[in-house]
C-alpha cells in the first residue's frame, strides 16, 4: 500500500493527550475513597476512541508502509475495535474485512450497520471457526494474506499496540497509587502495567476482567509480554470477581448501576467492560482495600458499543 497523507490527517483530529479530571466521590458509593482521578481516552476521537486510539497509533503506520491492500480482523456483534478499525480504513481508503462470531442476526444492529456503512466487509463464522482463528495467529495470517490483507489479532492485540499504551502512561500528570482498568485481551492493562514499570513508580494496576471463567487471560498477558522482551509487571493484578452473569449479560441491574455511576462522575460509560471497572472500585473502596488518602485514576478505556446494544437488535 502506498504512503499517503491520510494517516497523519487522521491522528492530527485526536485529543493527545487525553484530559485527566478530578471529581470528588460520595461516601455511599465509595467508601474511603473522597476523590478519583480520571484519564478520558474516551475523548480522544468520537469514533476511535480510549484504548482503540492508543492501539491503531502504531499500528496504522505499518498498514500504509506494507503491501497490503488492506486489513484482515475479528471481534463480536458488538466490538469497539472492529468499529474503530473500519473507520479508520475508510479515512486510509483501504479495505477492512471484519470476521464476526455468530451467524448473521436478522436485524443488524447499530455496530454493524456502521461497520457496512464504513465499507467494512463482514464475514459472519461459527464459533468453531472464530476459536480456529483467535487460537491459531499463524493460520489467520495465512488466511488474510492470501487476499492481501494485513492481520490484525482480535481486540488490536499487536506488540504495535502495547507500544502505544506503554507511551500513553507519560501523559499522567501524576503517579498514582493506584489505576484500575478494564480487561478485554490484556493489551492496554499490560501497556499501562510496563509504562509504569519503566518510570520505577509504585502504581498498583487493577485490571478487571468482564468474561467470567477469564483465567486463562492472564497466560496470554504472559505471552504478549515475552513476545514484547520483558516478564509481567509485579505491578499488575488481574481482578476476576466482577465479572457478574458474564460477558454481554446486560442485565437490569448492570443497566441501573450504569446511570448511577454515570451520575456520579459526569462520564459517559458502557456496561460491558466500564460499569464492572467500577464495581471493583467502589468495592475496594467501600471494604478500605485502598488507604484513605491514596491517589486512585480510573483509565477510561472509551468504546461505546455496548451501550448501543441496550437498544438495538
């Protein structure tokens, strides 16, 4: 693919660094804790926001410099980055094909219908087939690269992109005693852990994972990080007990908890990965497993996917 203008037009329209604010916090919810600091990289972009931004910052730039004609990659009905990387290749004017989990629904929901409006070719393949692909990193290449597409891992999980987080950490204008993040592959909470590292601060990082049964998430932490050239952050936990009915059960409750916290803290946010962030905070909070005068930042990841899929098919 040739060079072109376009990439450095689209990053010119991002917000970085992303803001950090300070909102002080009701006891009720929060127990000790009297004030939370929050880094809004759900601002960065409209569309390719939070964590999508810090994943395509080095990743867009390898698309254009290779000879691909576009890209190759996989999520759910509902994913943040399949929905970041489509827009993103239409401003590259590449191709996207975009592997879903699942048959084809009926009706199309509001993240599908912008994929196909962004000129994302969705293929919809069974589950036996998306594991083949989210499991065997070799075969999906091979796949992509026999329509010279470029393959890029589920979630944006690329070295590329913990490169970007890692950098994001120097936007902090402080040092945290502690940051919770959500957990989706492991990529941004990893990038953070090791940005935190390499400044020799004492940050505790807590990731929380939304997909219950996720342990297995914390041997491909493991494998990012060594194909990386560096060992897990000390640093880093990965907190399990949030993940409610699991993955995408957007239940009532998890609605209401949503407007409460949204309320709260004067943020937009989404049930699936954002609200369970928030749970273990308030938790750790409300059960003092943070000391009274700490410095805690909740990482706004951004994506708003699944809070559109509250209402529509």
């Amino acid at each position: 693919m040739k060079t072109n203008p376009s990439y450095s037009n689209l990053v010119a329209q991002w917000q970085l660094p992303s803001p950090i604010q300070q909102v002080s916090l009701p006891s009720s919810l929060w127990g000790a804790l009297t004030h939370l600091w929050i880094k809004r990289d759900d601002l960065i972009h409209p569309i390719i926001s939070g964590n999508k931004a810090r994943k395509l910052l080095h990743e867009l730039p390898r698309v254009e410099e290779s000879a691909a004609c576009g890209v190759m990659s996989m999520g759910g009905n509902y994913s943040n980055f399949l929905h970041a990387l489509a827009y993103a290749a239409q401003q590259l004017e590449c191709k996207a094909v975009g592997i879903i989990r699942g048959p084809e629904p009926k009706a199309w929901g509001a993240t599908l219908k912008d994929l196909k409006a962004f000129n994302m070719e969705c293929r919809f393949v069974n589950r036996e087939a998306f594991k083949q692909m989210r499991t065997q990193a070799d075969y999906a290449a091979e796949l992509a690269s026999k329509e010279n597409l470029l393959w890029i891992p589920e979630g944006g999980s690329t070295e590329a992109a913990i490169e970007g987080v890692i950098e994001s950490v120097g936007e902090l204008s402080i040092e945290p005693d502690y940051i919770f993040v959500a957990l989706g592959t492991g990529t941004t909470a990893l990038g953070i852990a090791q940005g935190v590292r390499l400044r020799s601060w004492n940050t505790q990082v807590i990731a929380v994972a939304p997909l219950k049964g996720a342990q297995q998430i914390e041997e491909s932490i493991a494998a990012k990080a060594s194909q990386c050239g560096f060992s897990v952050p000390s640093n880093l936990t990965i907190e399990h007990r949030f993940c409610g009915k699991g993955f995408g059960r957007i239940e009532p409750d998890l609605i209401e908890r949503m407007s409460h916290y949204q309320t709260c803290l004067g943020i937009p946010l989404e049930p699936v990965y954002a609200v369970k962030t928030l749970d273990a905070l308030s938790f750790y909070g409300i059960n003092q497993l943070i000391p009274n005068r700490a410095e805690v930042l909740y990482w706004h990841t951004g994506g708003i996917q699944g809070a559109r899929s509250i209402n529509s098919g």
